[in-house]
C-alpha cells in the first residue's frame, strides 16, 4: 500500500498495520505453539526486518497476548484466576486475596518470572483497582479470523481486513502525527493514552477506537516493559502511536496538505 503519510513524514522506521486474517504467509514468523512469546517482538520484526509476522489463539500463549490482539480473555476466567491477575497488576503477593495460592504460582513459574510475580507490575495501586481495569476497562475481543498479522505496511493489499495502523515515532514524528489527527478531528483530544500492558496499545484499545464514533490516536510503549522492548529492537526514544484504520484514512485524504508542507516542518525535520 502506498501511504501518503508515510511519503510525507518520511518516518526512521516503517509502520505496520495489524490484519485479521484467515491465513497466515508460509514464511510468516509465529511463535511454536505452545512456547511463550511477546507479541512486542512480532510487530519489531514486522517494522525492523520487513517480515510478516503474526499468531492465532494455537500460538500466542501468553494471556496478556492474546487479550492485545482481540483473541480472547480469560483473566477472569475463574474468581480464583481474577485474584491472581489482579495481584500481578498490582502489588503482587501482598496484593492477593488468597497468597497462599498465589504463592504456590509463583514459585511454581519460571525463576525469571518470580520477582515480577512477587512484586507485582505496578499497573495499579491496589487488587481492586486492577479488578474494574480487568472487568470494565480492557476492551475484549474475540475476532472472527483465524490469525492477527503484524504486517509491515507497505506490503498491504488494500482489500486486506486492516484494523490498525501502528507508527514507531521520534518525538518529532509523534508530534506531526498528532498534528494531523488533531487537524481532522472534532474536539481537542486526539490521542487517547490507556493504562495497560503495551501490547494493548498496538490491538485492544486501537480496535475499540475504530468502533467509536469518533476513532482517536493511541499512544503506546508508555510501560516498564513497553520501554525496554522499544529500547531493545528500536531506540531510546521511540514510542507508538496507533491510528485506527478509519483515523487513518481520514489522515491520509489530508496528508498532501497539512502540517508537512509548512516550511516550519521542513525545517525541523531538516529539509531546507
């Protein structure tokens, strides 16, 4: 797909759309089922490395995952997995209703997990916080295809299911972006920056924007963890922000004249 945001802005690293899809390209990188693995790590390969990259409810193992990508939750599956997740949102044991039960998991999960598990990530101050974020606040998802593809953009048949449009950002290229959104939006608030696991940031909450009446920007990588998976497969300073797809083709109609044809833009992004 040929982008007039992405000739415009000229962007350090190449966006990738998210796709529901049916199938999956034979030399697709997916995780071996029944093997733990971020999803971070398939959009980096997608944007990186030019690959298509992608999982299925078989392969993306990993709760939070498969949440992201709209292939289900199961965080509250049972009241005993409830407490146990919302404990590792919070403050870990002392978070737990039961810690007898959840310290059973936790010694039971690999050795490089358990300091993450006792202390919790943090995401809210208290267990009951981190409850309503679960029960209320997570966008869910069950999509009606077999696979979630990270694809790198300008790979995308037009006629392909894409919900999303995710773009690693420099600071300056966040502030064009959001320039644009802004500049086709009602209302002043043009991003919308969730609390939650990063990867939820490039699916879930990008998927509940593109059914909104008013889709806006999401911007991700804002975590712990978002940051160091940024800091290993991009740079320091790169964060995400996510267009769904109706936003996007809304920018896209407006690309060839707005913020990027000032003189001002071109001479910051050094140009002229």
């Amino acid at each position: 797909m040929k982008s007039a945001i992405v000739r415009q802005l000229q962007p350090e690293f190449a966006p990738v759309a998210v796709v529901w899809s049916d199938s999956i390209p034979d030399d697709a990188l997916q995780f071996k089922k029944g093997r733990f693995g971020c999803v971070l790590y398939l959009f980096a390969e997608a944007s990186r490395r030019g690959r298509v990259a992608g999982g299925s409810r078989e392969s993306i193992t990993c709760s939070g995952g498969c949440a992201a990508l709209g292939l289900g939750v199961d965080f509250d599956a049972s009241e005993e997995q409830l407490d146990r997740y919302a404990a590792l949102l919070s403050k870990g044991l002392r978070s737990a209703s039961n810690q007898d039960a959840y310290r059973t998991a936790m010694e039971a999960a690999p050795k490089a997990w358990r300091s993450m598990l006792e202390h919790g990530e943090r995401r809210h101050c208290d267990a009951a916080l981190a409850r309503e974020w679960i029960l209320k606040e997570l966008p869910r998802y069950e999509v009606p295809c077999e696979y979630v593809l990270f694809k790198p953009l300008h790979r995308i048949d037009p006629d392909e299911n894409i919900r999303a449009i995710i773009f690693p950002v420099t600071p300056v290229e966040l502030a064009g972006l959001v320039m644009l959104a802004g500049s086709v939006m009602h209302g002043t608030d043009p991003v919308r920056v969730p609390q939650g696991p990063a990867c939820t940031s490039l699916g879930a909450f990008p998927y509940a924007e593109g059914d909104s009446p008013a889709p806006r920007a999401v911007l991700g990588m804002t975590d712990v963890d978002g940051r160091e998976a940024m800091r290993k497969r991009f740079r320091e300073d790169i964060l995400t922000l996510t267009l769904p797809t109706p936003l996007f083709r809304r920018m896209e109609e407006e690309a060839d004249d707005c913020v990027f044809q000032l003189p001002s833009w071109q001479a910051l992004v050094g140009r002229r």
